[in-house]
C-alpha cells in the first residue's frame, strides 16, 4: 500500500513538472532550430520550428496557446519581455510561385524573409505576422492584426493589413 502511494505521489510529480512548471507546456512542439530563453514561457498546443531556418526568444517572453512560429529558411528574432496572446501566427515561408508550368511546391521557398520583434511588444490572440517584417520595441499588435509591413517603436496597429492607429506616449 504505501509503495503504491509512493509510487503514484511519483507519477503525480512527474505530470505536474511536464504540463505546468516547465517554461514549455508538455503538449507543444519545440522542433529543430530553436533558441528559447528559459525565463520565456510557451502554453499549451503551440507548434515552434526553425525549419531550418532558426527561431530566437528572448527572455521574459510569453507564447500563449495554439501559436505557431515557423522560420522556413529564415529567422524570426524575437526580443525580450514581448507578450502574445492565444493563436499568434509567425511565419517566414514564402512560396516561390512565379512559374506556373509547375506545382507552387516544386518552386521552392525564399530565404531572407526574417522577421525582427524588438522588445517589450504586446501581440494580441490571432494575430499574424507575415514573411520580411521588421517590428519595433513597444509595439502593440491588436487581435486579429495581419502585419504585412515594418512597424515603428511604439506604434499601435490594428486590422487587415495592420495600419498605425495611434502611438504609444
Ligand atoms: C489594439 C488594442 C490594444 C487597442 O486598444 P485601445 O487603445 O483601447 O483602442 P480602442 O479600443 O480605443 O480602439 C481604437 C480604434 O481601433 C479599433 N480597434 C481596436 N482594436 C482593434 C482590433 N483588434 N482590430 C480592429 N480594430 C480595432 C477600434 O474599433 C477603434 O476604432 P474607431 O476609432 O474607428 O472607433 C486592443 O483593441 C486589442 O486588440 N487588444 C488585444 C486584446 C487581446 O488580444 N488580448 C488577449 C491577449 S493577451
């Protein structure tokens, strides 16, 4: 009887340490070619993968659930103490599709399409971030944002594309 409680009080500590005290949920998915820093946090269902590219968070940040950053063969440099909220979608696959005597799968995927996130930003839930952004320090990104261009430290945009609506003072 008491090997049993042992042996489930051991158990019950190992599931606690896989889906809460570790910095990244036990059902997410940290691939190849990541660098997290382990003050960062990432929630459950979040797919992370450097795709041969490379994948860089810095400290302090959090990564709510079901985001999905993927390099394909670029980098995404994310900064230091940067929020996102649930469902944030960073990607730096770009499809070549000029040719069109064959499959969009068979033209290969551009490189040089990083994504820079400065520090201290707020990226609300569902948001997404598009191939080739520079995004400055401060920045807040709204819910359901498309950002499609550079943003400037401090700025505020919201929609489909993103645009400024106002700055941080
Ligand atoms: C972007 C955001 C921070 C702006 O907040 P705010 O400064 O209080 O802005 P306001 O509510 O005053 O809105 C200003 C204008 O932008 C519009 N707007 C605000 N958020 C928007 C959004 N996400 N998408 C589209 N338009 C938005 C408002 O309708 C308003 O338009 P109007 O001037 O024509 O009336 C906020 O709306 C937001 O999206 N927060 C993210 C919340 C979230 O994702 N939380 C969970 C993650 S932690």
């Amino acid at each position: 009887m008491l090997q049993k409680d042992f042996k489930l009080k051991k158990i019950l500590k190992i599931l606690i340490h896989f889906f809460w005290k570790r910095n990244i949920h036990g059902l997410s998915i940290v691939k190849r070619d990541c660098n997290i820093a382990r003050t960062s946090r990432v929630g459950p269902f979040c797919v992370i993968d450097g795709e041969g590219g490379k994948v860089i968070i810095g400290e302090r940040c959090s990564v709510n659930a079901s985001s999905w950053i993927g390099a394909g063969m670029s980098s995404i440099k994310i900064g230091n103490d940067v929020r996102m909220g649930a469902g944030v979608k960073i990607s730096c696959s770009h499809h070549n599709f000029d040719r069109t005597d064959i499959p969009i799968r068979e033209q290969g995927i551009k490189n040089n399409c990083d994504i820079v996130i400065g520090n201290d930003c707020w990226i609300g839930m569902g948001a997404i971030i598009c191939p080739n952004v520079v995004i400055g320090s401060g920045v807040i990104i709204g819910a359901g944002a498309v950002v499609v261009g550079n943003i400037p430290n401090n700025a505020v945009v919201v929609g489909n594309p993103a645009k400024i609506i106002k700055y941080r003072h």
